[in-house]
C-alpha cells in the first residue's frame, strides 16, 4: 500500500481541532479518506475495468464491510479512538440507510467518524494502520 504520507500530500490541510467537530461531521471526511485507501489499494492490483473496480471497491465500502471492520478494530483501540469510534456509532443522522439495517449503518459511521478524527488530528501513521488492518481484515474474511 501507498505510503500514508505520501498519498496525504495531496491534499492541502490546515490545523484543525477535531475534537470540535460532530461525529457526523467526522465521519463525511473519513468516509473519503476510507475510500481513498480503498480505491489506492484495489488499483494497485492491476490495471482493469473501471466496473469491476468498482465491484471490488464496494465490498471494502459498504455498510456490512465497515460495521464488520467496526467490531474488528474494537480491540486495537485506545480509549480515546474508541470513545471516537462510539460517539460516530452513536450518532444520529438525518437520513436513513438505504442498503441495510440501522445498526449496521451506525457501526460503518462509527468507523468512518474514527478515520476522520485521526485525519483531521494529523494522525496519519494511524490512518495507515488501521487502514492496512481494515483491508487485511476484509481480504482474509473474503477468501
């Protein structure tokens, strides 16, 4: 995988408290930053179809996957990650899941929330590492 820093380059940051910000809030950028790491990783297996990209984005991507990575992270959290983690689980949001039940979608927001605080608290060695997890984590679940 990409190195963290390197890929993180790209995009212009600023100093930004996250802990200010809602779970909801966290989770929209961690959402892109998940996905950012997704989409990095599956094109490093080779040039192909932007369909089955696409096909193979959505099972690292989807609410099952995370909610899934959500309850394989648990125990390689700090207490702070996983207050993070709980808060963006615990969140409610104005819109409804379109693709599966609400606890399952609470649990991939969780996720997204966690991605976004480290992001956006300039922890990317730990974007990377949970991020390197999450899809070793899928990959070997998915064999």
């Amino acid at each position: 995988m990409q190195n963290i820093k390197d890929l993180m380059s790209l995009i212009p940051t600023s100093p930004i408290n996250a802990r200010e910000y809602s779970p909801l809030a966290l989770a929209y950028i961690g959402d892109a930053i998940y996905e950012t790491f997704v989409r990095t990783h599956i094109m490093q297996k080779g040039n192909t179809s932007v369909n089955k990209l696409h096909k193979m984005a959505k099972g690292f991507v989807c609410a099952e996957a995370q909610a899934e990575v959500y309850h394989a992270i648990e125990g390689i959290l700090t207490e702070d990650e996983l207050s993070v983690l709980k808060r963006g689980r615990n969140a409610k949001s104005a819109s409804s899941p379109k693709n599966s039940d609400v606890r399952t979608y609470r649990c991939a927001t969780g996720v997204e929330a966690l991605i976004g605080f480290l992001y956006l608290d300039n922890q990317l060695e730990r974007v990377q590492e949970l991020m390197v997890f999450s899809i070793n984590h899928l990959e070997q679940k998915n064999d």
